[in-house]
C-alpha cells in the first residue's frame, strides 16, 4: 500500500514518522520541503508538488493548518491534482464540517473515497501514536482504512461525512472551555493565598480533575508555553464551533466567551503559544496578576514562533 501525507508540521511531522515505523511506504509533501527531507533517513519519499505526491497513491493523508488550505491544496485549478482511480483521501486537519462535506461529494464525483477524520490529543498523542481520532463518510471506507489508522491513535467511526470534524468542534469546544475554567481555577487560588500547585494536585482526585488540569494546569504552574497546539489554531477552531453553531440556530454562550479571550490574546501578539497559554490573557486581564513569581515574558522562541508558522 502506498501512502502520501501532505503536512509535515508540528502533528504531521510525527504522524508521518510513525507510518513510516509501522512499515507503510510513505511519499510527503510540505510547503517547506526540507521539513519532509527530514524524514528521508527513515525511509521517505519527498515530492515537491502535491501532484507528484498523489500521483500513485492508495491513500493520500492531508494535515494541513485550517479549511482554506486544504481547498486550495487538493482543488486549486492550479494544484492540477489527478488521484489514482478508487485511492481514499483521509482529511486529518480541522476544517468546518461544511466544507468537509463538500469535500466529499466533490470527491465522490471523481470516484474517489473520502474521509474527514481530525483528531485530538496533540503532539504528545501524535508522538505516542494515542491521538484520538474521529472520522466520518462511509463505514466501509473506515474499515479498509482501519489499519492505517491504528498506526496513529485510536479511530472511531462517527458517521456520515462530515461527523468527524462535528466531534472535533465538540472536543475543541471542551478543551478550550476547560482550559479557561483551569487558568481562572488556579489563578483564583493563587491570588488567595494558596499554592496553585498544591491546589491542582488536590482537585486532580476530585471530580474536577481532566486531562486538561493534568498537562496544561502544569503548563501554566511551569509557565511552558511553547506550542503543542498553538491559540491561534484554537481560536481557529472555536470560530468554526460558533459559525457551525450559528448555521444550526444555537446558542453557545461559554463557547463565544473563550472565543472572546483568545481573540484577545491573539490581538496582543501571542498567537502562537500554547493553547494553555490563554492563562497569560487572564494575568493581562487582572493587571498582569500572575500565578507565581515567575516574571511574566514573551513565551516562546522566534525558533519555536517560525516553526508554529510554518506548521502547514
């Protein structure tokens, strides 16, 4: 079986890496092509036009930034792209559910497969091949899929296309909500009087304790904020939760207020830290208050900012 991945960013690079381990002849493409030269040591093939890359693959994996990428990559007139007659393209990125499903019905016209599967978990769940990863189209499309799958994380099939990025908006909308629940939690007892960190390791054997209080709640107490997922991609996200919302009449009021703060964060410039990193707003918002005696600075590298930049 041949594979291609387009996308050799922060997810896409160890995405990529473990297809390779697992034993999957693997062709890349990234806009900056050294980042996918990178991985020729380990037995890749580096293109540089998603052409040539999708040229004779059976499954062509895109990891690509944001829904407008994605278009212009895959149906550009100039992309000029010709897949192999019955290949599967899988979408991993996190694009509005609209767009995926217009996606697929583009690609059922060229008799090609489709599925919209984002996934979650992170570069740490990229790197341990755990992401979780939630895919819609049709069931027996995911199931000649499956295999591939399992060499990045664990795939459960959501429905019809398009499902799998309304499970991304959900999971984006729980990650981000609880995020700023953390920040303000642990900001709050600090500024009491109690230590944050003794705080968070009491409510992680309680009901509150998550996934979020356990790696990102020590993000903010270590004050780490370079990117696993960057804010800017979260408000990216969180925007697509809010339009999809707004297309089907509902109202998301915690949804719209963390919307409101990462915009905001993302307007002073700290667009690409860590999604933790929305803390950093909450400090602003109380006159620069912090959560510990560590000075409060721009978070990250102009190394870690340029590569962030690049991530598509």
């Amino acid at each position: 079986m041949k594979i291609t991945f387009l996308g050799i960013g922060l997810m896409g690079r160890p995405m990529a890496i473990n297809l390779l381990k697992a034993g999957y002849s693997l062709t890349l493409w990234n806009r900056t092509q050294s980042k996918a030269e990178a991985l020729i040591d380990l037995g890749a093939i580096v293109k540089s036009s998603p052409r040539d890359a999708v040229a004779n693959a059976d499954i062509t994996i895109t990891m690509l930034e944001n829904g407008p990428i994605v278009d212009q990559v895959l149906f550009a007139p100039q992309a000029d792209l010709t897949f192999k007659p019955g290949s599967t393209v899988i979408d991993m990125s996190s694009i509005p559910p609209e767009l995926a499903k217009q996606h697929y019905r583009q690609f059922q016209t060229l008799g090609i497969n489709y599925l919209d599967a984002p996934v979650s978990g992170g570069t740490v769940g990229a790197e341990q091949a755990a992401l979780s990863i939630m895919a819609g189209g049709e069931k027996t499309v995911f199931d000649a899929c499956l295999q591939v799958l399992k060499a990045l994380g664990k795939a459960t099939y959501i429905g019809p296309a398009g499902s799998g990025q309304l499970a991304k908006c959900a999971n984006q909308a729980i990650v981000g909500i609880t995020i700023g629940a953390v920040a303000e939690a642990l900001l709050l007892a600090a500024e009491g009087g109690a230590d944050p960190v003794a705080v968070r390791e009491a409510l992680m054997g309680g009901f509150a304790s998550s996934r979020i209080l356990e790696l990102h709640g020590q993000r903010m107490i270590d004050r780490e904020f370079n990117p696993g997922a960057t804010s800017r991609v979260q408000l990216k996200d969180l925007r697509t939760i809010l339009d999809t919302a707004r297309s089907e009449n509902l109202t998301l009021p915690l949804a719209q207020q963390t919307f409101n703060q990462y915009q905001e964060l993302v307007s002073k410039g700290y667009e690409e830290v860590d999604h933790s990193g929305l803390l950093l707003q909450l400090e602003m918002l109380n006159g620069n208050r912090t959560l510990s005696d560590k000075p409060t600075q721009s978070p990250y590298s102009e190394e870690n900012n340029s590569e962030a930049k690049e991530n598509a």
